[in-house]
C-alpha cells in the first residue's frame, strides 16, 4: 500500500529552528509537495520538490532525498502564526496526491 | 477577491436528509476536486474534473454525485447523510490535470455533521 508518515506533533519555541520530516512509500514518485494548514481553514501551498536538494523560500526550506523516500520541511526563525498542521503529500505514478496526516507544530513563546 | 468559494461553511442536518454543497473558482482553473478531511485530518481525494468531464472517482459510496455544469464549478450532492459522512469537505482547483507541480487552491471549507 501506498503510506505517508509524519510526526503528529511537534513543540517548538519562538524564534527557534523545527525540521518536519517526511518519509513516503508509494507506487511511483512525480513530486512532493508541502501545505499548511492552520486550524479550521483550508491547506495552503508551501513549497513543491521533485529533484533531490533543498528548496529555499524565504524563512523556509524545503529537501528532498528520493533515494531515501524522505523529505523535510525547515521552518527557520519562528513566529507564533506558525503554529498549523504542515502536510506531506507525494504525487505517484498516476499522478494522484498521496496525503499524509500531517504535522501538527506548536509554538511557545 | 475569494479564489475558491464555497458553501455553507456549517452543515447540521439529520441522518436520511439529502445535501449539497456548492464550490465555484473565479481563478481560470481547468480541474477541480473534492476532497473529504476526517477527525484524524487525513485529506482524501473523492472526485476530480477536468473541464467538466469526471477523471478521478475514488472508492465512494455512490450516495455522493459530484456535478459540474461548466469548468468553474463542482457541486457535491449526499443523499441519505450517515453519521460517517460526518467530516471537513474541501473543494479545491489547479490550473492543469494531474502532471507537473500543479498548485492546489483550496476553498474555506464545509463542515458537515449528521445528527
């Protein structure tokens, strides 16, 4: 079967550095893509690899190791609006989005 | 300047009652989904359009009929709700089919709950 794993929840403090890790077992790979989603609203783009390295947008990075079936997320210099679930999910062979459960980060000040 | 819109947000209804929920994109998009988000927050992908015609229809009751009257709109209509069809429903759209790195725009959401 086709799986997605992430961690449920993670603490962090303001200000700090938090990696989410990614790790994804599914038939095929087309791209892997993270979205936040902060309580109660809809998920929101974040960033999209399809080639192994690092993705760097601003206070966040995006890598990807394909061989190793991993990613993670890099939230650098935290803010409180942080605080949101952050969701994995691969594309596979048929082009389908494989989600996972997401990442739940806390923020403290 | 709402990209995905739909409707209601809130949904309180009665197990055996018959349900929509709209969802319209002003964005120019040629696909747009249905995706059901339960308690454990998993997304799950149940319908996919691609201008108008059905490409994506996953292992749903067939209680659920998706209907798409042009490629900026995709209703959702449930007919005899059950307590499990209790969840999140997010409709969503993306410029192109299902290849490259098309970006997913999701709407609000729409709460459903079956008493």
């Amino acid at each position: 079967g086709q799986n997605i794993d992430q961690p449920t929840e993670m603490t962090a403090t303001e200000g700090a550095i938090v990696q989410i890790n990614c790790t994804y077992q599914t038939s095929g790979f087309n791209g892997l893509f993270w979205y936040q989603q902060h309580a109660g609203e809809a998920p929101t783009f974040l960033s999209y690899n399809v080639l192994d390295g690092l993705e760097e947008k601003g206070r966040f990075s995006s890598f990807l190791s394909r061989s190793k079936g991993y990613s993670y997320l890099l939230l650098k210099e935290l803010q409180m609006k942080d605080s949101a679930s952050y969701l994995c999910a691969v594309k596979d062979s048929n082009y389908q989005l494989i989600w996972g459960a997401g990442t739940k980060l806390i923020i403290k000040p | 300047d709402t990209a995905v819109s739909q409707t209601p947000k809130y949904l309180v209804t009665q197990m055996g009652n018959d349900k929509s929920i709209k969802c319209e994109q002003n964005l120019g998009h040629d696909t747009m989904y249905w995706y059901k988000q339960d308690s454990k927050k998993f997304l799950k992908i149940m319908f996919s359009y691609n201008n108008k015609e059905l490409i994506i229809n996953e292992t749903v009751p067939n209680r659920f009929s998706p209907k798409s009257p042009d490629k900026a709109h995709l209703n959702l209509h449930i007919n005899s709700l059950e307590l499990g069809d209790s969840a999140v429903y997010f409709c969503a759209s993306s410029p192109h089919g299902s290849s490259g790195a098309n970006v997913l725009t999701f709407g609000a959401g729409s709460r459903l709950t079956v008493l």
